[in-house]
C-alpha cells in the first residue's frame, strides 16, 4: 500500500512541476540530484564540470516534463536526459577516438561484483576513469547503464561492431589496471 502512495505522490509531484510550481521543481531536484551528479561524474572525470551538466540536464528535465508519459521510472527517464548530456558535452569537448576492428574477447572470468568486494568504490571509478573516453564512454553505457549494442552504437554514431569493440578494449584494460592493482595491494609489486 506504500508503494502505491509513493507512486502517487511522485506523479502528483511531477504535474505539479510541470505547472512550474517552484517548490515541486526543488522537491525534485533535491530527490533526484545526488544520484544524478553521480551518473554525470561516471563519465566526466572533473566534479566541477559534471555538476554543471548534471544543471543544465536538470533544465531538460524541467523544459521536457510535460513530454513524460509516466510509464516506466521516472528516475530512469530522468537518468537518460544526464546520460545524453553527458554523451553531447563530451562530444563538443573533446575528440573521441574510436578503434575500429573485429577484436572481441569474452566476458571476464571474474565478475565486478567480485572486484567490488575487493577495492573501494573510489578505486574502481579512478581505474575507469583512466580508460580513453571511447572506451569509458562505451563501457558506462553498457556496463553501468545497461545498453545494448545497437543502442549505444545508435547513440555514438557508430557501427555495432565498434561498440563491441571498445567495450572488449575497455574490459582488457580495466583487466590489466586490477590486476596491477591486486598486486600492489598484497605488496607483490
């Protein structure tokens, strides 16, 4: 019975914000902020920046409310507003570079869940920010985000292939960086 008083009350919250109440566009905000400033920084390395992203997202929130047909999450709906903008400052500021070939590997042995356990957060988000923003930017959005390949593809402008295959580069080079990682922690290197 809570949930669908929640569920209410989200809606309620949105139509009002979508009437331009001020005080229903802050509840939002306030809900909605701390999450979504963590999505931006996955894939902009400066806080400073992803924070001013994640703002003018929140202006696309705001600006798009009234398209929001509430079906499916609103979190999620939300969340792909800060994935797209993410994806376009990141096209307007730098080059990215994509490396096209038939280079796939399976998926790892070792799952991240696993990974997780072993390192903090800020460990695993310092190893992916150091990969090339192709691959960062490709491995987000299927590793964390949960795209598929013709998505992502459909979302870059590139082909399937290359999406598999800077994902398969990026999951090769966090391979690499863990273990490196796994051995300076138990004072092997």
């Amino acid at each position: 019975m809570k949930v669908i008083n929640l569920h209410q009350q989200e809606n309620e919250l949105i139509r009002l914000a979508v009437e331009n109440n001020r005080q229903a566009q802050q509840k939002i905000y306030s809900q909605f902020s701390p999450k979504m400033l963590s999505v931006c920084r996955q894939y902009v390395k400066d806080i400073h920046q992803a924070e001013d992203i994640m703002i003018t997202a929140f202006m696309k929130v705001f600006t798009n409310l009234k398209n929001f047909q509430f079906k499916g999450s609103f979190e999620g709906w939300i969340r792909r507003i800060m994935v797209n903008e993410c994806i376009s400052f990141i096209r307007v500021h730098k080059k990215l570079k994509y490396i096209e070939d038939d280079f796939v590997i399976g998926r790892d042995e070792e799952s991240f869940d696993s990974i997780e356990s072993q390192f903090s957060v800020a460990d695993i988000q310092f190893l992916i920010d150091s990969l090339p923003d192709g691959y960062k930017i490709v491995f987000n959005l299927y590793a964390i985000e949960g795209y598929k390949h013709q998505e992502i593809a459909g979302m870059l402008g590139i082909s399937e292939g290359t999406s598999k295959s800077q994902l398969s580069h990026a999951r090769k080079v966090l391979k690499g960086q863990i273990n490196k990682l796994k051995k300076y922690s138990n004072g092997t290197e």
